[in-house]
C-alpha cells in the first residue's frame, strides 16, 4: 500500500471538485468525508468512487447543483428541524445537518433533521462516526440514488438499497465508536439477488436486481427508509435517479438525520456504582465474555483501519488507487502524489 | 375457532391479573394489550403467554412488582424523559411511555422516553401500531427478559432476542399502519441456531443458543438494544432473567420509546401537488406496482387478522386457547367465557 497525506490528499480532491465548479467549502467537505473513507479503510466510498458518482448522477448529470444553499422550512417544532437542500453535495448537508442535530440534542435531549431534494451523502458511517467521537448516538438513514432492490416476495425493484448507520460514542469503553452501518440489500451471498422471475439466482447473466438482506425483516427495515422519505418529500422510489416518465415526479433522495444526547436517556442509576461510561463498558465486555472472544465488534474494523493509518501517518492506498489519484492529477495540471509511510 | 368478546376476555384477564397483586389499572392495561394481540392474530403474545411469563419471571418470581409506581428521572432536557419503572408491569409502563412520548412530539417534533429497571412489555407491535392510527411514526426498542443469542462468530448466548418494533401512520395509504416487528433472533431457517461449539445446527438436542438474523448486520440491530440498555441503566446481559453470581448486578430490562411528528419531517414539497398523506400512498403503490403484487406490506398480516376479528364480533381463540383460558375462569372461580360468532 502507498500512504499519501491527508494534505496532499484533500488538495487533490478539493481541486478536483472546484473545477467542477462546487465552492470551496462543498470541496473541503467532500475531501474530508473521503479522506474520512479511507482512513477508515473504506475503499468503496472514497475519492474516486465519490468523483465516480458525481460523474453518473451528479453536477455532469444535473443530480446536484454546485453552490446550492441550503433552506429551512420553517415549522411548529423545537426539537425538528426540516431542510430544502436544492440538490448541493450530499457531504456539505449532512456535517450541517449532524452539527444542528447536535445543537438541538444538546438543547432537548434528542434533536432531528429532516432533508429533502437531496444528492448522496456517499458514506454514512463516517458522519456517525464523527458524531460518535464527539459523544452522541447518531443514526442516520437515506433513500438510494437508485432503486435496485426487490421487495421480499417481489419480482420488480422498487427500493433502494437503503442504508442505515448508527454511532455510538463507545470509545472510553472499548477505544472507537460502535459504528453499525449496512445497505439493507443482501451482501454476497447464494440469496443475493434474483432473476427477471423473481427468483434467486447465481448467474451474473441472470441478476435483474438485489434482495433485502434478513428476508422480511430487511424489507422492513428498507421500507423504513423509503416511508421516511415519502414523509419528507421523496417522490416515486421506482423512479428515483433514472429516467422519469413523468417530468413532474422528482427524482432526488431524502436524508434523516437524528442525534441523541447520552445524558438525555440515562437513569442515573447504573449496578455496582457504575457511572455511565462504566456501565457500556462493562455491558461489552459482558456479550464478549468467555466463548465470544472471537466476536467483533462493529466499527472495529474501520478502528483497525485508522489505526493502520495513523501508525502509516496518512491515507493508504492501493497501487492501482494511486494510479487512478495521479490520473486525476494529470488531469487537472496537477503534480502526482507524493508517497511517503511512516512505516517504510 | 372459537370468538370470545373484547368485554369477557378482559374481564376474565384483568381478574387473574388482580388476583396475582396487580392494581386495577394495572390489570385493565394488561388485559387490553392482551387483547389487541389476539385481535391482530398474534397468538404468541396472547393473555396465556402473559400470564405465563408473569408466573416465570414476573409477579411470582420477583421481577415484577405489582403496584410500583413510575418515578421521573430529573434531567435538564425538554424533549427526553427518563424513568425509572421500579419493576412495573410492562403495559402499563409501556402505554403510558407512548402517551408522554406522544405530548413531547406534538410540542417539540420527536419526544423520547427511556425506562430504566422494567419488566417485559409483550408485543412491541401493539404499541407501535395504536400510536400509528393516532397519527404518529412510532419506534421502541428493548433489552429481553433473558440472554439467548450469540453474537455473530461467537458461541456464548448474550444478547437478548431484542426486538425493535417500527409504526408508521399509513392508514390513509392503504388503510393500515404499517408495522415494522421483529425479534433480532433468526426465525426458523437451517442456520437458526448454534450447539455449544458455536456451529450452526439443526439437532434440536444440540441447540444451546440462537444466532441473530441476517448475520453481522441483524448482530448489529441486537446491540443497538443492549446499547441503549448499557446507557439507560441496565445491566450485564448475559445476567439479565437468570439467578445472579453478584447481587448487586440489575437482572432488569431497559424500554426505549420515540414519537416523531409527520409534520416535523415534512418539507411540504411533494411533487404534483401532492400533500404528506398521498405521497405516502403513492410512494407504497409504486413500491407493490408491477412485478411485486406478490409481496406484501409489514403490518398487513396483522390487520387482515383484525379485519377477521372484526367480522367475527370478537378476539378468536382455538380449542385449545379457549380450554386454557376456561381452566384460568375455572381457577378464579368465575364462569366459563360465552362464544358467540357473527360468522357462524
């Protein structure tokens, strides 16, 4: 693996997004969520899958509008905030949409924020992570760019693959954030995906669409996404980044986006004396007592990650990766990447 | 089967409830959650389960404290209250968590009511779904009486089978709220369970333990509810509902309730004119359109089972139910129940 800079990383990545005419602080944030990507070892939401899907449905195909600004729709509720993104990138909204998420929470307990007209916010992991890291329980969930998932017992797809992510700020317990973060889909399995028929296949040549992963119970939890959405103001999920038989339907995702003070569910009351942190702690260590030592946890996988990065001294890269960086380089009249591993 | 009405069922459940201790209200919350699970079809948390648990880990076994009054947790958030239950019956708790939780959303957008030192609630789906036909997006989570699962790749059960339970107000949609119920444990399937190796068998004789669903994604939806548990107040999972090797850990569940306000999360730009309520309907048609006529809705089983309990007149009990539910009348020297169908 080549380690390269955050620095140098984030200048790459911010040039590449202001040349495709986003602000200079739409590009800061989609250099750090992709830095974020891949410091936590997340290779399918970094940079150049980012620049990838801005491409496919993005500022080149009039999914998201560079220097968009933002706008509250005024409501009754303290505690609830709803917001018009007007298509600007998905990464800008979502570390404001968590950041006044955590203001209300620090104010009422629990504090949410409610996006429509959205672009993709590429990885929801790495917003709850952050909030996790700054002490709160964060969940997110959003509507896919694409709808590719049959519902369970169907045969046509008409659900995104709908993530979910939560954080939680478990770091003094076990020394990162539990991070759960997952598509709804099935991932790579024999029941992954079905035909034309509605019936699981292997064959490549015959794959139409995914399943929800978990049968009924990951339907439901797609299905949740979608609902939330059509709550907000998504329109048809079938019709959603694709080619609309009606001009009238929108075709852009919605964003939920929750914070929960710990402080605000707690009891006071913890065993043995314990206080709050104490008590997660000793919780964890319980489910990973004798006969589970070799359980993981989620979000320790991307810890283990950040601490391969941290003891590289910045963001490593595959060979093939690096290539495709210093390509971007080439073309923006830019210097290839230095590379340089604390470890080396 | 067998259709008993609402009024004598409830009056048989409520008098075997107050014959174990519990105050009146108590007895009616009990027998009426009863109710509505054998109205919604669902034989597994019906009033002879109830009691059932009640005798193994309840008023008769001492996690149950009939009459204990609910106390509020002081904190310095306006949209989050914490209580301590005090080992209260569940329903009660449970109903009563919803009612506030629903006066915190209408005010501030979400409301959230997390419940330290409980007692088992039976069927999430009952309370997810009343709140739901008033209007509101419901959501609990709780930690279970007793530890049962693994935790994906280990072999130790000590994880609840910990359900989350989702209600969403669609009746307007397609005249049922939708709910969104499930335990994180796997359902019957030939990687249901593990023996005492942690492989996965289907040797009833060798079965220790149950695996979570959907593997590390529905592992991850389990420790959401320990989690919450871990900050709310409860204690070491694995210790939960069996005899204790330290007296001072807490053998108690946790609840966790959350209203949110449709409006809060309305941006009120739904495409073609629409309003919040017919966007959902068109959202969930266009998610069941062509190719799908097959799958069907969560929460649809369930109201089809109410439709049948409408048409009959009454809650529907099989041969059996109905003898154990006589040897209870019969035990608290009242009359056998009348069965009475509008059908037959």
């Amino acid at each position: 693996m080549n380690t390269v800079s955050i620095e140098d990383h984030n200048a790459l990545v911010q040039a590449a997004y202001q040349a495709r005419g986003y602000l200079a602080d739409e590009a800061r944030d989609a250099a750090e969520m992709c830095a974020a990507a891949t410091w936590h070892g997340n290779n399918t939401h970094n940079a150049i899958k980012a620049l990838h899907l801005d491409d496919l449905f993005g500022s080149k195909a009039g999914g998201c509008t560079p220097g968009a600004e933002i706008e509250v729709i005024e409501n009754r509720f303290s505690a609830a905030e709803v917001w018009n993104a007007h298509k600007k990138l998905g990464q800008s909204v979502a570390i404001q949409a968590f950041n006044r998420a955590i203001e209300l929470a620090d104010q009422h307990g629990v504090g949410i924020v409610s996006v429509d007209n959205c672009f993709h916010y590429l990885w929801g992991g790495g917003y709850v992570i952050d909030a996790a890291k700054r002490g709160y329980i964060a969940y997110t969930n959003c509507t896919s760019s694409l709808a590719e998932v049959v519902p369970f017992g169907g045969k046509s797809p008409t659900l995104g693959t709908n993530p979910h992510s939560w954080g939680l700020p478990t770091q003094d317990a076990v020394g990162f954030p539990l991070c759960i973060d997952w598509a709804t889909s099935t991932c790579a399995t024999p029941m992954a995906a079905v035909d034309a028929d509605g019936n699981p296949t292997q064959d490549p040549n015959k794959v139409t669409a995914l399943l929800p992963f978990g049968a009924h119970k990951g339907y439901g939890l797609s299905l949740i996404n979608e609902l939330f959405g059509a709550y907000i103001g998504g329109s048809l999920p079938a019709h959603r980044g694709r080619s609309l038989p009606s001009q009238d339907e929108k075709s852009s995702t919605s964003f939920f986006f929750q914070i929960i003070h710990p402080e605000a569910i707690s009891a006071k009351n913890f065993a043995l004396g314990r206080n709050q942190a104490e008590n997660v702690k000793a919780v964890i260590e319980n489910i990973l007592g004798p006969g589970n030592e070799n359980a993981i946890l989620p979000g320790q996988l991307e810890a283990e990650a950040a601490t391969r990065s941290e003891q590289a001294g910045g963001l490593l890269f595959s060979d093939a990766e690096l290539a495709e960086l210093n390509k971007l380089a080439s073309q923006l009249s830019l210097p290839s990447l230095n590379t340089t591993s604390l470890l080396s």
